[in-house]
C-alpha cells in the first residue's frame, strides 16, 4: 500500500502548489534546419506569432561535415572540405531562409539567428542565454538506419536541456486540440499534464492515461493488493482530473487507465485517438538506472508519428 500512498502524497502535493504552465503564448526558441521535417514546427510557430503575443526567436546552425574529403594531399584535402562546406552551409541557410519567409508571410520580418557548430549545444545554449520558455524542433520519423548512425537533435536536446521540449510533427500546423498525457503520478508527468493543458486550443481535450506494466500487474494479484492499487490510482487519476479541469475551464479532461509498457501504451492510444500530442515527463535517473529501465520519452522520440512535448525533471524531483 506504500506504492499508494506515496503516489497519492506526490499528486496532492502538486495540485497544491499547481505550476501554471502556458508554454506556447511564452517566449519560444524554435530550431529549424530547413527540412521538410521542420515545417510544422516553422508553420505552427507562425501561426501563434499571427495570432498571440508570444516572443519568437529563430535559431538556425549548420554542422559542418566531421569527415575531411578523402585525398593523398592532406592540404587539399582540407581545402577540399573547406570549400564542400561552404556550398553545404549557403545552401542550408538558404533553405531556413525560404521556409521561414515562406510560414511567416504578411509578418514583420522574422530574423533567423545563424551559427555553426553542434547543434545539440547551440540550441541548448541559446535556450539558456535568451531565457526562453520553450524549445521548439521538427520532428523526423526515424528508420532503423537513423537509429543506427545516431538519435536526431530533439532527442539528444531533451536530454541536455533544462527547459520544455516540443518535437512538432509536419503535421502539427496550428494549435493543437488534442493531447494525451502518460502519468505515472512523477511530479515530472503532474507537470506535463499541466503543459499539455495550457498548450490546447479552446474547446480541445486532454487524456490522462495512466499505463499500468504487465508484469507490475501479475505480481501485484499474487500478493492481493490488485484491487487497492486499482482504487488507489483511479482515485488519483480523478484528483489530478478535477484539479487541471478546475485552472482549465477551456478544455475537457478525461482519464484512461490500460495495462501494457507505458511508451507503447501511450503512443497506440494517442494514435488511436488521432490525438495531436503526447506529452511526458523526463525522470531524473543514473546511468545505470536509464540503462536498466529505458526511457519513455526517449522511446517516444524514437517511434512516434505525432508531436511529442517533454517536460524535464525539476530540482525537487
């Protein structure tokens, strides 16, 4: 029953002292590279500088090739790069610069600031230094090869940032009216859930799912706590409800309850339900402790279709 109480003490604990989140009408850092993959990031960050009073900022870096072009002459080679890069990196630039003017047409003019370097650490760094409240990327449907060769900036993003990450889909072109949100009563989900909720459009809905593994569920009908557990997380679920819908009076909020991991769990929900977004909570874990149990943001980064919002851990978690 501890495992109970003690989800029970972090949800009243966080509708105590709610945290009030209403990231998309705050200051956005929105990184683009161009690609098709970014323009429902670029064309929903347009939209709610057109109709709201966010601040925007525009960050574009290009990354220059790791690998010299092979040659017998290291000086040529060098050259060689050098001179592959520059065409790479004008071309890059002018592909951020067709697609912003392109999404914020009929807006004043809209400066993308320009860097080069990793663009994991000059997103991350941007975030800090303009204070932004939101750090906005395209999302890129990964292939097995793509998991192989290496994870895609929004992913590697969330894990060095301290601030919000929304890894928008090309889809994703206005403000979003349906979210679902994985709880698993962390004060990192209760704020998610709370992100998720201030992000929606007037008239959307929110789903609080909470995904309950399998194994979890056979060991706890053998020690006879199955149905106290089950009380005790409806019940939560239904606080956690009431006290969102109360600070959200624009929006519905429901509640789920399914058995099974909760990535995949989260994920066939949302796109059964043709939800815009899911969002979660980062936890913070040791190398050993991520290695053992994953991530279920990171597996939402991996696989998923639709936008994906990630709240970080807070220094109390």
């Amino acid at each position: 029953m501890s495992v109970i109480a003690d989800t029970h003490d972090a949800m009243t604990d966080a509708v105590r002292h709610p945290e009030p989140e209403h990231l998309l009408d705050g200051h956005l850092l929105l990184a683009t590279d161009g690609t098709a993959s970014a323009d429902g990031a670029v064309a929903l960050v347009a939209e709610l500088r057109r109709i709201g009073t966010c601040l925007v900022d525009v960050l574009a870096i290009f990354e220059p090739s790791p690998m010299p072009v092979p040659s017998a002459d290291p000086s040529l080679a060098a050259m060689t790069a050098m001179a592959g890069d520059t065409t790479l990196r004008d071309e890059f630039f002018a592909s951020v610069d067709r697609q912003v003017n392109r999404c914020f047409v009929g807006q004043p003019l809209m400066v993308v600031t320009r860097s080069e370097g990793s663009p994991v650490r000059g997103i991350v760094e941007s975030a800090v230094s303009m204070e932004a409240d939101l750090i906005l990327t395209g999302l890129r449907v990964h292939s097995l090869m793509d998991r192989l060769v290496g994870d895609e900036t929004a992913l590697r993003v969330t894990r060095a940032t301290d601030r919000p990450v929304f890894a928008v889909a090309p889809a994703l072109t206005s403000r979003p009216r349906r979210a679902v949100t994985g709880i698993d009563f962390s004060r990192a989900s209760m704020r998610a859930a709370a992100a998720a909720a201030g992000m929606l459009a007037d008239g959307g809905s929110l789903t609080l799912l909470h995904a309950r593994p399998r194994l979890d569920l056979v060991a706890s009908a053998d020690d006879g706590i199955d149905m106290p557990y089950s009380r005790g997380v409806t019940a939560a679920l239904e606080g956690l409800r009431d006290a969102i819908a109360a600070n959200h009076t624009n929006i519905t909020v429901d509640i789920e309850r399914r058995d099974g991991e909760a990535a995949e769990t989260i994920l066939n929900y949302a796109i059964a339900s043709q939800a815009d977004f899911v969002a979660v909570g980062r936890h913070r874990r040791n190398a050993i402790a991520h290695a053992v149990l994953g991530s279920v943001a990171t597996t939402l980064l991996r696989k998923a279709t639709l936008s994906v919002l990630v709240l970080p851990p807070a220094e109390a978690d």
